[in-house]
C-alpha cells in the first residue's frame, strides 16, 4: 500500500484481483454482510482500500486458526 494514500479508493476490478474472489462471490459477501461494503461515489462502487485489505488479513489469520486447530488434534 502506498502509505501517501491510506485512504484510496478502489473498484470492482482491484477488489478482485487483491482477493482472487468472482465478482459474484464478492457482492454475495457484501449482501451476506461479510465483505466490506462499498460506497457509491460519482455513480460508481468504490471499497475503501484499507478496508479489503483488513479483510484478507482476517481472512489469513482465520487460515492461521483453523490450520493450529488441526494440529492440536
């Protein structure tokens, strides 16, 4: 992340290439409310940068946590 632009926004397109997620896949997740959600600007969806990125984080570390608690078994 460019650190001048911590608050970036960024389409659909980014979003998919920084989650390796279907566009379906992804606006499923805002529905289910387990994606952030974007915000219409200019007509357009647009994440919040830090935000898809907080998600993949969360989503390494569920991985971290599922794979300790397979090792504990």
């Amino acid at each position: 992340m460019n650190p001048q632009y911590p608050h970036r926004l960024i389409g659909l397109p980014e979003v998919i290439h920084m989650t390796s997620l279907s566009r379906s896949t992804i606006l499923r997740l805002v529905d289910k409310k387990e994606f952030p959600r974007p915000s219409l600007v200019s007509g357009r969806n647009l994440w919040l940068f830090k935000a898809v990125e907080g998600w993949n984080l969360e989503q390494v570390g569920a991985g971290k946590d599922h794979q300790a608690d397979n090792n504990t078994q």
